[in-house]
C-alpha cells in the first residue's frame, strides 16, 4: 500500500480505512446493519458495529 500511494502521490493510509469508510457510508445511506454486516463477512453484528461512524455536516 505504500508503493501505491507514493506512486499515486497520496499520504500513506491503510486499507482497512477504507472498509470503515465504505460501512459508514452504507449505513448513512440507510442500509440495514445486517446487510452491512453481510457485506463485510462479520459473524457478529458487534464487530459490524465498530465500523460504523457516523458523518457530521463536515
């Protein structure tokens, strides 16, 4: 991930971000948390839990 994002001159990040991200912005969207939890292949809706964040108006 650091080769890509040197190459793509972006700051370093992980990946693991963007699956926080991609959850969060299903559950903005209105998604069932059972279908987000699906999606991220989580047997326990606590674990799908942690990696929803909700967005301000930022």
């Amino acid at each position: 991930m650091k080769t890509l994002c040197k190459k793509a001159d972006v700051p370093y990040f992980r990946f693991h971000a963007l699956r926080h991200a991609g959850a969060s912005l299903m559950d903005n969207a209105g998604a069932p948390t059972g279908t987000i939890q699906k999606i991220l292949g989580h047997e326990n809706r606590k674990t799908t839990e942690i990696y929803l964040h909700s967005f301000n108006e930022t």
